[in-house]
C-alpha cells in the first residue's frame, strides 16, 4: 500500500510538473472567432460583381460602401480597447460577435444602398472587437517568446475565413438563387463559438485546466502591476507611435484586398462569380501559410539568441520586400501571374502583420496591452477610410488599378523606415503610472 500511494504521489508531482498546455485551446478558440470574422466581412469581396449589378452602383459608390464599414470599425477601435481592458475580453468579445453576426444577417434584407452601407456600419462595429480582444488574450496566456507564434495561429483564421468564402459564397448562391442567402453561412458558427467561449475562457490563473507548470510558463515574464493605463499615458510613448504608423500605412492595403480582389478580377480578367472562387482561394491560402511563416520567423530567430529588435524588423523587413513585385499585377497578362503576385503580397502582408501586433506586447505590459492594440487598430481603420476613397476615386477616373497597387506595394518599406526611426530599440516601455 505504501508503495501505491508514493506511486500515486508521484504521479501527481508529474502532472504537475509537466504543463496542461491549455493556452493552445484558447488561442484555438482566437483562430475560430477570427476566422468566422473574416468569412463575414469577405462575403462582399466575393459578391462584388453581383452587388454591382443589383444595387447598380459605381466603383466610388462601391468604395463608399466599404467606407461605411471602416468608420464604424473605426470608432470601435478607438474604444474597444479600452473596454476590453475594464470588462475583460470574456465579455466584449462575446458581445462583439453577437453585433456583427446580427449585423451580416440584417445585409440579407437591404433593399437600398444606404440600408446595405449601414448594415456594413454595425458590422464594422462589432468587428472592431475581434483583434484588440485576441492580442489581450494572447498577452494574458502567452509569455513573450511564444506571442508572435500564437498571434500568427490566431491571424491565420483571417486567411481562413477568406479562403472559406469564395468557396461557399457561390455554392449558396447557386443553390438558393439569391446573393442575400450568403449572409446566413456564418450564424450558427458563431453562436457555437460564444457557447465555447463562454465555457472554456478564464484568465489563467483561475483556469480549472490549468496546473501549476503551466502557470509559471505563462508569468515566466515576471507578475505585473493590473492596474488600468489611461490613453494619455500610452500616447506619451514613441513606441506606441511606431506600432500606430506601422498600422496606419499597412492595414489598409489588406482591406483593399479583402474589399477590392473580385472586382478587380472581373474588370480586367472577366472573372465571373462562378469562377471567382478558385483564385481568391490561391490567394488566402498563401496568405495563411505566411500569417504562421512570419510568426514562426521571428519567434525562431528569438530562440536562436537574436534580441528581440532584431528578430521583429528583420521579419517585417522581409515581408516588406516581398510585398514590392504586386505593383505588377493590373499589367501582367494572365490572371494567374496576377493571382500569384498577389497571393505573395497578402502572405508577405500577414506576415508584417503577425509582427507589428506582437509589438504591443513586446513594449507594454500585458494590462496596457488592448489599449495600445486598439489604438493602433484605430488608425488602421482610418487608413481604411482614405484606400477605399482612393481606391473608388482613381479607377473610376481612370479605368485602371495601376494608381492604387503601385500604393499597396510600397507602404510597406515606409512603416519600416518609420518603426525604426520611432522604436529604434524596441526597449521596452516604463509607465509612470506603474
């Protein structure tokens, strides 16, 4: 017996010992959330073509259009954060996705172009909540040298999401006959999503399923202050600048892909809604296998004894460089060539976009975390804004998408001359308020 229960004891010690690794289903539960996300907000992407013709608008109509989703995502990064940091992501993300599965749903009754604009108001309003509430979590359950990984798994659903639409988006239709039942693809996938959610997330510390190992992986940064940090504090720092610029200038370019790509296709390849899938697939494809690339990137050369600073811009460097031969893309004559370039630039773009966002949690601690991410989300958004004014202003003034790919595949070196300049370093920041 005595031998049992030391047998039974050391059991237990190694159980204890070894972590649960439950962060991984949590950031499992980020890359399901974010890919339901992006299946909501690519469905207009694959309908481009078909929206035109039933709502009989032009292409700066189009970008007023998608100008509405980026004033209210807009507006809801700049607070989202914020609430985020005073609620807790268990409770504004779960909200957050209800608002924007309510807003997709009302799309399929717009009958006007004002009421589709304001149902893709609300839409952008609850998905401003999906990526400030994931980097938090991923700061409060991952210590720094595994963040940019997670961030990248997490991203991935963005991919995936997309891929997913041009796939189902013309199987619906064509079943039902009405562009408007695409727009009920993703309910029931969110409403199972809130149920987990709301089952399985705690902070880690109060976690059930997670042991003590764990834990200690988890803070094996240090234990730091919980205390909130007002925006004033955070804007008094260049590093918070330097992720705002970065996103400003390349945020946008994504939006234009996720906004732009079946049109663009149509206009100057004749890619119809039928065919429209397979390319946009190529294209999101690529795009998830470098949201992990990038992410994995820098977190390799971390391991290997690089600084952060170097591991961080070394990766965003490369992405960027990669992302230069898409200014090609509206001259190349073949859809394919132009599909490829593409796809490049997205995975390049995913990529510098899994890094930028592991910045925030690189230079702030954990609980100023949402609020730098929203903020700097913020100014994505507003970068959003002017691509889809520039985007509707110059292909309707002159019948090409030269003007507006030739912008996508330069920005890139120019947010990393600006974080360079900014966080030259990336020294982590001190609060006074801490």
């Amino acid at each position: 017996m005595a031998q049992t229960d030391s047998a039974s004891g050391l059991s237990q010690t190694v159980a204890q010992d070894r972590p649960t690794n439950f962060r991984w289903v949590i950031c499992g539960l980020l890359f399901y959330a974010t890919t339901v996300n992006y299946v909501d907000r690519s469905v207009l992407n694959v309908l481009g073509s078909r929206l035109r013709d039933a709502f009989r608008w032009n292409a700066v109509q189009f970008g007023h259009v998608n100008m509405a989703f980026f004033a209210a995502y807009t507006v809801g990064l700049f607070s989202m954060g914020w609430l985020i940091d005073r609620w807790g992501t268990k409770i504004v993300y779960s909200v957050a996705m209800s608002v924007w599965t309510l807003a997709a749903v009302s799309t399929s009754l717009t009958r006007t172009i004002f009421q589709f604009a304001l149902c893709r108001f609300f839409l952008g309003l609850g998905e401003s909540g999906n990526f400030p509430a994931a980097i938090k979590t991923v700061a409060e359950w991952f210590p720094q040298r595994q963040r940019a990984t997670a961030t990248g798994i997490f991203n991935s659903g963005s991919n995936v999401g997309a891929l997913l639409a041009p796939w189902l988006v013309p199987i619906v239709v064509a079943h039902y006959g009405s562009w408007r039942a695409a727009f009920f693809i993703t309910p029931p996938l969110a409403i199972f999503w809130i149920i987990l959610w709301s089952i399985l997330y705690r902070h880690p510390e109060q976690h059930p399923l997670v042991n003590r190992a764990e834990l200690n992986f988890i803070d094996s940064d240090g234990v730091q202050s919980k205390s909130k940090v007002p925006w004033t504090e955070i804007l008094r720092h260049r590093q918070a600048w330097a992720i705002m610029a970065g996103k400003f200038l390349t945020d946008p370019v994504w939006w234009f892909y996720n906004t732009w790509m079946g049109l663009f296709l149509k206009d100057v390849f004749g890619v119809d809604l039928k065919h429209v899938g397979p390319p946009l697939i190529l294209i999101y494809l690529m795009a998830d296998l470098g949201s992990i690339g990038g992410g994995w990137f820098s977190s390799s050369l971390l391991k290997k004894g690089w600084s952060a600073n170097a591991a961080r811009k070394t990766a965003m460097f490369t992405c960027a460089m990669a992302v230069l031969p898409v200014c090609l893309a509206p001259k190349v004559g073949h859809e394919w060539i132009a599909v490829g370039l593409i796809g490049l630039a997205t995975a390049a773009h995913q990529g510098f976009s899994a890094n930028i966002f592991t910045l925030a949690s690189d230079m702030f601690p954990k609980r100023a975390v949402g609020s730098v991410t929203g903020l700097a989300a913020c100014c994505g958004g507003i970068g959003g804004i002017i691509i889809q004014e520039i985007a509707g202003t110059t292909t309707q003034a002159t019948g090409s998408y030269v003007i507006i790919f030739c912008i996508a595949g330069t920005v890139y070196l120019l947010a990393v001359v600006l974080l360079h300049i900014l966080a030259p370093r990336l020294t982590p920041v001190q609060l006074s308020v801490d």
